[in-house]
C-alpha cells in the first residue's frame, strides 16, 4: 500500500507492482480463472523471458513445478493460443506502441524494469515457452 500511495500515477517503482501481469491479463480474460492464479502463470512468463533477452538465469522447472504443485493451473500455458494472447495483451493499457508490448522484466537477477518487446520476438519466446512445457 505504501508503494501505490507514493506513487499514485505508476511513475516510479509502482509500475513494477505489475510483474506477471501483462500477459496474466490475457489468461485470466480467456480462461476464466482467478486474477491470483493468472499472475502466477504470467510470473513464469516473465521469468522465462527475462531469461531469453537479459542476463537472468531463472530455473524455469523450478518455478513451474512449485507451482503446479500447489495447484496453480500451469499447463494453460502449454495451452494457450499465442496469437490470441498478443491481441488481448496489445489492448493492455499500458501498451503505447502497435509494434511492442510493455512488459515488466528483471534486468538481472534482483532489477526489474519495464521493457517493450517487438510483437515479433514476444511471439517467438512464448511459442518456444508452450514447447517447453
């Protein structure tokens, strides 16, 4: 709470509140599950694409199985439609470009930071998440 009161308009470290949620958003929109549930899925995302354009070394399995383990529903990934994703994470409102999508990311492994990544490359990186799974 102390975050969001000093830093009302995202304009500061407000914005990294919202790790996992660029594509949470999507999945919870298209699979009906629970808001918590779905930021968990798109932590994963977040750290399995940190890892492909930073200096991260995230253990991706690690995650993945802790989660499932605790009932998250992991596999939706595996599932998910790529293409119906970047649509519904382009209408995301913090988006400011047709070509990129905002997302927050670890820069290393303790800095997040928001980075816009090419619709293009974002398409790539999830594809090769959901043959990972």
């Amino acid at each position: 709470m102390k975050i969001v009161i000093e830093d009302e308009h995202e304009s500061g470290s407000r914005k990294f509140l919202n790790l996992g949620h660029t594509l949470a958003h999507a999945v919870e929109y298209k699979y009906k599950i629970p808001h918590g549930q779905a930021v968990m899925l798109g932590i994963i995302a977040a750290l399995y694409i940190s890892n492909e354009l930073n200096d991260t070394a995230f253990d991706i399995d690690v995650y993945m199985s802790y989660m499932e383990n605790h009932g998250y529903p992991v596999l939706l990934l595996k599932e998910m439609d790529i293409a119906e994703m970047i649509s519904l994470m382009q209408k995301d409102k913090k988006n400011h470009r047709n070509d990129s999508i905002s997302y927050v990311l670890f820069k290393d492994q303790s800095t997040l930071a928001v980075s816009d990544i090419k619709v293009s490359e974002l398409k790539n990186i999830l594809t090769a998440l959901k043959e990972r799974i």
